[in-house]
C-alpha cells in the first residue's frame, strides 16, 4: 500500500444506525459527521489506510486514501447486516495463485536474474 498508493477500487459497505435517519429521503449528506455510523466490510484495508495517512501526514502521494466509495444502508436488520458483511468478505477476498501463474512469475524471475 505504501509502495504503490492508489485509490481503492473497492466500495466499502457502511451501516448508518442513526435514528434521525430512517429512508434515503431522510439522508443530508451535510449532517455526514454527526451520524452514528459502522463499517460491515473492509475494515482491514480502512485500518491500513488510516495507518499510511497517520505515518505520512504530509505525503501528498497518500491523497488518495481520503476519499473513498462507500455504499450506505439504513434499516437493516441484523441477519441482513453479517449477510451483507459476509457477501462483502466473500467477494473480496484474495484470490490464490494457479500453478499457472507461480510457473510463470518463477520464469519471469529466472529471466530477469
């Protein structure tokens, strides 16, 4: 994440457990701050975002982990909120090397050493 600082493709699903909120109508964007509100998915690369930006404050290059794509759910039930975390999980999550592309990274190396 330090190495290679761009922004993340991935939308991080957001519980607004507020009771002044209850539909999208009821939703002031400007009122975002004040809001009660919780992360069902990504909270390891949220984690790792806060950390880069805590230990390079004045980075600029690190500008990218202040504005991220969220989707913002009101209403749901608690089975809904750990299905929706565990799609989010399940969709998200890193994807194993084939023998196929270990083979080929092992002869990119061999070439290139």
């Amino acid at each position: 994440m330090k190495k290679c600082p761009i922004r993340p493709i991935t939308r991080i699903p957001i519980l607004l457990a507020d009771k002044k909120v209850c539909g999208p109508e009821q939703f002031e964007e400007d009122e975002l701050t004040s809001y009660n509100m919780y992360a069902l998915g990504g909270n390891h690369l949220l984690a790792a975002m806060k950390r880069v930006l805590v230990e390079f404050p004045l980075n600029d290059d690190y500008n990218c982990f202040c504005n991220i794509d969220v989707e913002i759910y009101v209403g749901l039930t608690e089975v809904e909120g750990k299905f929706l975390a565990n799609t989010h999980n399940r969709i998200c999550k890193t994807k194993e090397f084939t023998f196929k592309v270990r083979g080929f990274v092992h002869y990119i190396k061999y070439i290139f050493m």
